[in-house]
C-alpha cells in the first residue's frame, strides 16, 4: 500500500524523513504497519481526504514530540516499538495521566512548561488532539514528591482561565504492556467524563466502567490492573472477600475463616501493601469486590 500511495502523491514523506512534524503542511495518517505518513495538504483534495481516512487512520497526536523521552514514548505508545535504552533501564513504575482541557487554542508548550513546573521531574507529554493528551510519570521520584492533582487543576485553571479534567490510571509495571493500557485508559476517560469529576483515579471509576458495556477482555484488563500482584494467591484473595462480604468486620471475618482476628488483619495489611489499595476504605472495597466476584465468570 505504501508503494501504491506514493505513486499517488509523489512528496508523501514518512515521520523519519524529519526530527519535526509539520502540522501545517502536512496531514498526518497511520498506516496498517504502524508507520506514520504525511501528504501535503495542498495535495488533496476532499474527496482524496476522505478516501485516507477509509484506508489509514488519522494521526491525531498533532503536536510533536519535544524531548528525546517524548520520541521515545511515542515510539512505544503510537508504533509499538520499545527503544533499547528504556528496555535496559526496566522501567517498571509508570502510569498515564489523561487530561482532557477546554480552551483548544492554548499553546501547547506554555502548557508544558506548566506541567513541567508542577511535577517534580520534566514530565513527557504527548497530546491526542487539539485538546486531550496524556501525561507520562515515571515514578522514580521519591515518596515525598506526592504530586496533589487537585492543585495542579487550581493552578492550571488559574493560570490559564480553562477546565481542565485529569483521569489517573493505575502503576504499570511492565513497559510491554503501556501501549494497550494507554488506549485502555483513553477509553476509560472517555467512559467515566460525564460524571463531572475534576480528578478521578482508576479506583474511582471501577463502578462506572462495570456499568458500561465493555467486553471480556476489557473486564480481565480491569482485573488484571488491579489484582496483578496478587491474582496466584487465592488464599489471599478469598480472605480479602470474606473481610469485605462482613462489612469489612474484622472479627466476624476472623470467625467465618476459622481463623485468629490478628491472622485475618494481617492478611487484608498483606492485601493493601501488595495492591497498594486501601479495601477499608469505600472506594477501595467497592472497586476490589467487583473484581472478585467478576473474574468468577471465568
């Protein structure tokens, strides 16, 4: 198809012909091979347009990359090519942040210096279109750099005179699987965004994604983010159940097990700091019990 689409507008260029996307001149597509091509736009014509988009896929992320880590991310997220240097380094601890603002004119590297000045590392930032995009955090900060996401929209809001709506995902811990939760994650923003929340978290939307019409391996996506670290330890797992089918009562939980009241707590502590999600809290036991009784289909 490559060879076939040259032949047809003799000055496509490939993103490799340049280190810079020109967004202007240029209308961007994907092909079946995950390559990205450019065709002048002066080239084309309506109906030639809409033909592409039948045959290629838009590319949407209209702003290029600006750090060599945001060429990298784009190779892994939008190419499904994993660079040496972030295989070598084992990144294991990442997640997206989707953000979503309202005012399409803003200048998108303003808004990355914003960004930049309210994380505690230079935060690759890729954007999805005009107005949606995602923030990449790498967690090799340390714990004290606990990044308020309530304060970030204040700030922004502030500084920019904008809504601006930010969707947490969860921790990944293996750089093969980022391109299928980033789109995963780009759903479930799109899923859970008339729910008028400024800042959700994963753990927050689990209840609205179970009411929406996903399919099985949407369902295992949202188990297996959750239970990752835990999902062999069915002891474990069945302890946790019982805690939560007992309105969270330790010692009525502790009775139903056949178990010591220390042994059941020790258990749902294991649970917490192995998921890092807190089942005694509402949102935490809601989210957790969904996925429970869900992977039973199975």
């Amino acid at each position: 198809m490559f060879t076939q689409l040259q032949s047809m507008f003799p000055n496509l260029i490939t993103i490799t012909d340049s280190t810079t996307m020109d967004t202007v001149s240029y209308q961007w597509y994907v092909t079946s091979n995950n390559e990205i091509i450019g065709v002048p736009k002066e080239e084309l014509t309506k109906r030639e347009r809409e033909l592409l988009e039948i045959l290629l896929t838009p590319y949407k992320a209209n702003q290029p990359p600006t750090t060599d880590r945001e060429k990298m991310w784009m190779d892994v997220l939008f190419h499904h090519e994993f660079p040496k240097q972030m295989l070598k380094e084992k990144l294991n601890n990442f997640h997206f942040v989707y953000f979503s603002i309202s005012d399409e004119t803003i200048d998108p590297e303003s808004f990355r210096e914003a960004i930049h000045g309210l994380f505690p590392a230079k935060t690759p930032i890729l954007w999805e279109n005009n107005h949606e995009g995602v923030i990449i955090q790498e967690e090799t900060q340390d714990s004290e750099d606990f990044i308020s996401y309530s304060e970030i929209i204040e700030v922004l809001t502030t500084d920019f005179y904008m809504n601006i709506k930010l969707f947490i995902g969860p921790t990944i811990k293996n750089i093969k699987q980022a391109p299928e939760f980033y789109h995963w994650i780009k759903k479930c923003y799109h899923l859970t965004t008339n729910h008028n929340h400024d800042v959700m978290h994963y753990i927050e939307a689990i209840p609205y994604l179970f009411l929406q019409d996903i399919n099985d391996k949407e369902q295992k996506i949202i188990i297996e983010s959750l239970l990752n670290n835990v999902k062999e330890d069915e002891e474990l797992l069945k302890t946790v159940q019982v805690f939560l089918e007992s309105n969270s009562n330790t010692t009525l939980a502790a009775k139903k097990m056949y178990m010591h009241r220390n042994s059941l707590q020790y258990r749902v502590d294991k649970f917490i700091e192995k998921t890092g999600i807190d089942v005694k809290q509402f949102e935490g036991a809601i989210a957790i019990y969904l996925c429970l009784i869900m992977r039973t289909k199975w």
